[in-house]
C-alpha cells in the first residue's frame, strides 16, 4: 500500500490486538488503517517484530513503484493546461483514472479513454472517476441527488458558509459548482485518502487525509491549509461533513475528528464549550458506538441514501429503506426534514421525525430506529422492532425464529456468565474489526445488505 511508507513518515499504520478464543492477551501487531483486507495491502508487522534491512528496502521500494504519478502541485499545473486545450483535445484515461495531455496520448494508447471532456465533466470528478470498490474499507458510496441537494440546503439554511467535507467528494462538488454559479458563496474543503481528486482540484481545495488516523499526506502545509479553513473569519460559519466508510473503526473515527475539532478550536475561540457543529454520517445501528464517543449527538430519521447503492435507496415503493442517518451535534429541533417525504414535527422530542415513527407516550419518545412503527413491550420496558415478540425464555424480545440461549450457562465465546454469546463484548469487538457489522444488525443479528451485489 503506497500510504505505509514505512522509515521515512510515521505511516499510518494501526495497532491492532489479534486474539484467540480463551485467551485474555492477544498479539498486537500493525497493519495499514486504511486497507485492512489483506489482498489489498500485504502491510503486516507483529508489533514486537524485528523488521530486516532487506525487508525495509523491499517495502520502500515497493512503496515508490506504486507512488501516484504526479504531485498534487504538479496535478494542478496540468489542470491549468488541460482546461486550455480545445475540446477535440481532452481526453481523460479510464485505466489509468487520469487526464491525458496531448504529448501523453501515445503512451495511453492501447487503454480505453474519453473524449471531449467537458468542463461540466471536469467539475463533477465523482461522476467521471469510478467508485473505489474495496468491500471493507475504501468502497465509496455515493450521494443520490435528493441526499446531496437535501444536505447543502439543509446547511445553507442554517447559516453555514463554509463545509469542511471529509470523505464526502460529491457534496464537496456540488457546493463548488454552486458557489461559482450563485452570488450565494459557499465554500468547501475536501479531506478525502482518494487521491484521484487532486486532479480536479488546488490545494485549498483539496487534502490528501488519512480520517482513520488524522494523518495529512501534504504534510504541516496542508495541516495549515485545514486549520486556516477552520478559522472563522467574516462570520463565515464552519461545519464538518463526514460519510465514512462503514467498515471503519468508530474509535478510529471519533478520534480523528476529535482533532479536527480540536484544530476548530485552536482557532481562537472565547466560548469555551462551544464545539465545532458537524455532521457525522452512519448507519443507525451505530448509534450507541457513536454516542460512546460522542454523548451529545443526535441521530436524526432523515434516510441518507446512494446512487451507486441498489441497496440504499430511500423507501417508499417498495424499495428497500437505508439504514443510514445523520448524526448531529446541533439542537435536533434545528434540523428541518422535508415534510414532502412524510416527516413531521414531534413537540414533545422536539424534533423531525419519520412518518412512520410514533411518539410512545410510556418511553415518552419518538422510538422507532428504521423508519418502520415499532412496538412498546411492557416487559422490556422499551420499544422494540414490529418483528420481535417476547421470548419468556430469554426473558427479552427478539425475533420469532431464534434459539434460546440461556445466559446462566455463561458465554460460549469468553466462558463468563452474565451474557450471551450475543452480546459477548469480545466477539462484537472482534467483528467490528474484520468490518463484519457491515452484515448484521448487532441488535437482532438479521442480515444487512451492505456486502456483494
Ligand atoms: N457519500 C459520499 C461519499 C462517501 S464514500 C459522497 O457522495 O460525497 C466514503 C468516502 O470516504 C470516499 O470518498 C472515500 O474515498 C473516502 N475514504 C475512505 N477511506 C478513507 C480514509 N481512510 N481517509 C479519508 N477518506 C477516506
Ligand atoms: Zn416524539
Ligand atoms: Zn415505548
Ligand atoms: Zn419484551
Ligand atoms: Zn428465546
């Protein structure tokens, strides 16, 4: 993987533990945090591990061979030239996901290319590269139309002025072409590992970044790039938008923004417990990993949906719901969801909820998760999904088809009593690290769509 530079930067590789059943101590040892699915990065080191000389060169030389190209300066010098070419004369290399100069035809030539590249094309790079497809942690979803629009409206409204958008590509285009086409100005800046972009876009623009590990390839240029974005001048408000892969680490993530949030602030704030307003976007069934991290978020019913996702698309007509929602830390009674879509106002929870969402008056809230009515069980004391039923059993509601597991027996996986295997805090850990939650609700282990079409 050319992001594990191994002597020259502290790469941003990750420490990870490796255990085995029964065993309370694992092995820890690193791998790349950006590739975790070992076919697409061999980068692996046991932490204790003396690396020889001739593996280092290897790597390093590895490493160079599958360098970029180009510079991200250098990218922008050839954007300058590309856009001056006529039209007959743009051509963009589909196999090498790269504008082709005329001098560079010949080199290219027996790979498939586009023609007459378009400056409509050229701003809306996310529909002209293809989507990165790396199933655990590089697969890039992107924005169905009604998503974005409805996010850039939605941050217009309330104020913001500029959008820090980490691994959101297509929001980040969609503000740049309307900042140029409006008097409305708006601006955006990418923080995205895809380094394809920086071929569309400058250097206050564009950074090359790591979100699992708050690494800036461009170095402290770039880090000031970001931290003069953040400084809020004019009364140009800030916010952060982020739609990370679902395979990754929400400790990884949470403690990435956390600096970036933390750089908001170095930007002389007087208010001490102000915090930098963001957007965090995930399946809902990360809520409480979420909240872990970040007590004061809020999960909104709004369904974020995809354009390259059969899958995730909204509801309605028989199309499968998306589980995904936006996380906020603003006042949930400020973001307004489109009534057009069923959405409506909740007084007593003082926020916008699903159509499908009822307000439980013995919870006192609006409880429903996946846009569907669910169901208050007074054994539970809670709500719960329309297809759980009470197990006397289990003593909880789950679904009809399940095998009772008794807890008193002790856990299958770790031998301790207490929980389930189900709720084994070693296996969930160990899930979430393979990136397998992408494929179940932890809550009722039914099978999640996110996974091969
Ligand atoms: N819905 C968004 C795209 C989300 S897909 C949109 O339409 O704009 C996830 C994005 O995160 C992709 O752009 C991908 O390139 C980026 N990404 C994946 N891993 C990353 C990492 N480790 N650091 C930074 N960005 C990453
Ligand atoms: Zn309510
Ligand atoms: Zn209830
Ligand atoms: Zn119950
Ligand atoms: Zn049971």
């Amino acid at each position: 993987c050319v992001i594990v530079s191994s002597r020259l930067s502290p790469g941003p590789a990750l420490l990870f533990v490796k255990t085995s059943q029964g065993k309370e101590e694992g092995r820890r040892f690193y791998a790349c945090s950006a590739c975790r699915d070992r076919k697409d990065c061999n980068f692996f080191q046991w932490e204790d591990e003396k690396v020889s000389e001739t593996r280092l060169a290897a790597r390093e030389e590895y490493n160079r061979n599958h360098q970029p190209s180009f510079t991200h300066r250098q990218n922008v010098d050839r954007y300058k030239n590309f856009v001056l070419l006529p039209l007959s004369k743009r051509r963009f290399c589909q196999e090498c996901q790269q504008l082709l100069l005329p001098a560079e035809w010949e080199k290219h030539s027996d790979h498939q290319f586009l023609c007459d590249i378009s400056t409509a094309q050229l701003k809306s790079p996310s529909q002209l590269l293809y989507p990165l497809e790396n199933k655990k942690t590089n697969a890039q979803y992107l924005f169905a139309g009604r998503s974005c629009q409805f996010l850039l409206n939605l941050l217009i409204d309330l104020g913001f002025r500029r959008v820090l958008s980490v691994g959101t590509p297509r929001l980040h285009e969609m503000i740049q072409s309307k900042a140029s086409q409006e008097d409305l100005s708006v601006r955006s800046l990418l923080l995205d590992i895809d380094f394809r972009y920086s071929q569309f876009y400058t250097e206050d623009e564009f950074c090359h970044y790591n979100m699992f590990n708050h690494h800036f390839f461009g170095g402290e240029a770039a880090r000031e790039t970001c931290k003069k974005f953040l400084h809020e001048e004019n009364d140009e408000r800030v916010i952060m938008v982020t739609d990370p892969p679902f395979g990754g680490l929400v400790e990884a993530l949470a403690s990435s923004f956390k600096k970036l949030m933390a750089m908001w602030k170095e930007t002389e704030k007087e208010d001490d417990a102000h915090k930098m307003p963001m957007f965090w976007i995930f399946p809902y069934f990360f809520e409480s990993r979420i909240l872990d991290f970040f007590p004061s978020f809020s999960m909104m019913d709004y369904q974020v949906d995809y354009d390259n996702h059969a899958l995730y698309k909204h509801g309605k007509t028989g199309r499968r719901q998306s589980p995904v929602r936006i996380f906020t830390n603003l006042a949930p009674s400020m973001i307004v969801l489109p009534e057009e879509e069923g959405h409506r106002f909740c007084s007593v929870c003082q926020r916008y909820v699903s159509s499908g969402n009822q307000h439980c008056e013995i919870c006192n809230s609006c409880t429903s998760k996946d846009g569907r009515r669910w169901k208050h069980c007074v054994l539970c004391k809670k709500c719960v999904k329309p297809s759980w039923f009470h197990c006397n059993n289990c003593n909880c509601c789950t679904l009809q088809k399940h095998s009772c597991e008794k807890t008193d027996v002790g856990c299958f996986v770790c031998g301790k009593a207490g929980h389930k295997r189900s709720a084994c805090p070693r296996l969930s850990r160990t899930r979430t690290r393979k990136g397998d939650l992408l494929r179940h609700d932890p809550a009722d282990g039914s099978v999640f769509p996110f996974q091969d079409n």
